[in-house]
C-alpha cells in the first residue's frame, strides 16, 4: 500500500506564497462594457436593496462625508418624518389614481429602458465655466425648437440656469468641478398619461444630434420624498461640432401637481437640516443641505448603486464577487436585504475578498 501524505499549508503559508507575485486587476475601460458593469450592478441593487429610508443612514453619511464628530447628528434628523410621509403618502395616492385608470401602467414602466451612463459620459467636455454657459444658450433654442414642434403644448422649454445659481450649484454640490453641471440646459415634457409620455421618449430618439446617455426611471423607483419622474441625460451636438451634456424630464401631469401640493414639506426638510448642524461654516452648511437634498430626490436603489459602483471601481471581477456575497447572505437569511451598514461591510476590492475567502479555507489554526 502506497501511503498518502496530506500537506496543510497555513493561512500563513499562503499569505506567504502569494506575496511573491503581484496581483493585477482586470480593468474594464471600454465605455460600452462600463454601461455593462453599471446595470449588472443596478440589477442587484433592485435585487437587494432595502427600499425603506433611515434618517440615521443620511445622518452617518453626513458625519462621514463632512467628518463631523461622530453621533453628533443621533436621531435629530427623524423630526422630519412627518413631512416626508406627507409628501411620501400623496405622491403614492396619486401612483395609485393611474394604476386604477390605466390597467397596464406597471407594465408600462417595467418596459421603460434602461440606461447607466459612466461617470464620464456624465462629464462635460470642457472645464470653462463660460463655454458651458455659451453652450447651454445654443442647445435650449435649438432643441427647444425641436421639442416644441413635436411635443406642442406638451413642452416645457424654461431659461437656461441662471448664471450665479449654476456657479452656486458647482460649489455646494459638486465641490468646485465645473465639468459636473449638465442641467445649465433643461428640458421637460409634460404628459397626462404614461401611454404619451413613451411615445415621448420615442420621438427624442429621431432628433439629429441628440443621443439619451443615462436614464432613471423613477416611477419604478420613487425617490425618498416620493416623487416619480422619467429623468435623463443626453449630448447634443452643436453646430461647431462641440457635445454639450443637458437634462430632460418626462413627467406625468398628475405627478406634477401633487408636487405644487407637497413643495411646502420639500422647504420644511431642505431649511431644517442645515439649521440641525451645527460648528461649521456657512460654505459646509450649504454643501450639508445640497447632500442631504440630493439624497432625499434618490431612490434607495440609486443610493445604493453609487456605493456598489465605487466599490466594483470598474472591475468586472468584483462586479460578480459583490453579488456572490448577497447571494450567500440571502441563503443564510431569505428575504435579506442589505442597507447602509451592510453596505459599508462588503469587500471594498478584490484583494479584501480574496483575503476574507483565504481566512475562511485556511484557517490560523494549522492543521497536522
């Protein structure tokens, strides 16, 4: 008889042995497999997400992305549940009143498509302040002109931002990066059934110059607050050649004047949560309520599906590690969800993963 020789190698021995080599993500750059990487990753963001919204989850946020002393926001922000069911409970009735007129307005918005745009499409071409002006004049008369002749009284062509508004906008929301406006140029459209308002969204696809590079829909899921919109991104190209990046909402009529009715529970929010702040400056006051804010007009899903992308980092690999670690949570609790303490838990890179995994096969313990 040949005797068999079992060999353990420690964690270690593997620590060890791997050290000697050094690891390489596999990066994916091409702007089509990125869009491909980002609905992966919001696919299970509407797989596992927890659709219900702690104030504690934006007050740790807020501590964490202001580095305010921590607990120092403790339960002050649950004061305004009130308004925001308010505003919650009449967007909600109003969802209702369609589903009950129009038998197949769920799947209506089920069939809306999908579109992730990568952070760079989601760029403007240029970081000069005065070109993106220039070009959102040229854009909101072209364009306005188009939609106008296709959408008649549907159409809601306002002014480009105002000057000193868009500069205000840079600084507080996005901390200086000029590149980051795409709303300079807006556009809505207003429509009294979801029927139209598809059939809207088709005829911008046959306009010369324009290309919809991001989609929410957020009738499939309403921000925090409620609201429900059909909101995007799109380039148009100009005349010089240029590509500036602006906004367009689809909206339903209904929605639009529940959102006249609850605008007074909106300011309640938006002028509470900076006064709840306190020892900092009026500059971090302001960015505090334009990050609050923002969170409140995001899903659940788009909230989580920030993180999940900033933890993927473009990798297509971790991509499908992140969704094996939910996999293996709701085989060991059906139904789980995760929230913003879950997430904050997930492997931050595929090294951490490899690592957790490695821990679990070869433990510190050697066995003889």
């Amino acid at each position: 008889m040949i005797p068999v020789v079992q060999i353990t190698l420690s964690q270690c021995n593997m620590i060890e042995l791997f050290s000697q080599n050094k690891p390489v993500e596999l990066r994916v750059d091409a702007t089509d497999q990125q869009n491909d990487v980002k609905l992966f990753l919001y696919n299970l963001a509407r797989k596992y997400a927890d659709r219900h919204f702690q104030w504690n989850d934006l007050e740790q946020s807020l501590e964490t992305e202001f580095n305010l002393e921590k607990n120092s926001l403790d339960g002050k922000l649950k004061e305004l549940q009130g308004p925001l069911m308010l505003s919650k409970g009449a967007y909600e009735a109003a969802i209702q009143k369609e589903k009950i007129v129009d038998s197949n307005f769920d799947k209506l918005i089920k069939e809306f498509p999908i579109l992730k745009a990568t952070k760079d499409e989601l760029k403007q071409l240029t970081t000069d302040f005065e070109v993106i002006l220039k070009q959102g004049e040229e854009v909101q008369k072209r364009l306005g002109d188009e939609l106008r002749s296709i959408w008649g009284d549907s159409a809601i062509i306002p002014q480009i931002k105002e000057r000193a508004e868009a500069w205000q906008k840079i600084v507080d929301k996005y901390l200086g990066k000029v590149e980051l406006l795409r709303d300079v140029s807006r556009f809505s459209g207003d429509f009294g059934t979801f029927a139209k308002l598809r059939e809207a969204y088709e005829s911008l696809l046959t306009i010369k110059g324009l290309t919809i590079v991001n989609i929410k829909n957020k009738f499939l899921d309403p921000d925090v607050l409620g609201y429900a919109d059909i909101n995007m991104n799109a380039s148009y190209t100009l005349q010089d050649g240029s590509v500036h990046i602006c906004e367009i909402q689809l909206h339903l009529s209904s929605i639009r004047i529940v959102k006249e009715q609850v605008h007074v529970h909106y300011e309640t929010i938006r002028t509470t949560i900076p006064r709840m702040v306190k020892n900092v400056t009026p500059e971090v006051s302001k960015q505090i309520q334009q990050f609050a804010i923002g969170r409140l007009r995001c899903s659940q899903v788009e909230t989580a599906l920030a993180t999940l992308v900033e933890k993927a980092g473009g990798v297509f690999l971790h991509a499908r590690l992140l969704m094996e670690q939910m996999e293996e949570m709701d085989a060991k609790s059906p139904g789980w969800k995760f929230d913003f303490s879950d997430l904050q838990h997930l492997s931050s890179s595929v090294y951490s993963h490899y690592d957790e995994t490695l821990k679990r096969i070869f433990p510190l313990k050697t066995t003889a």
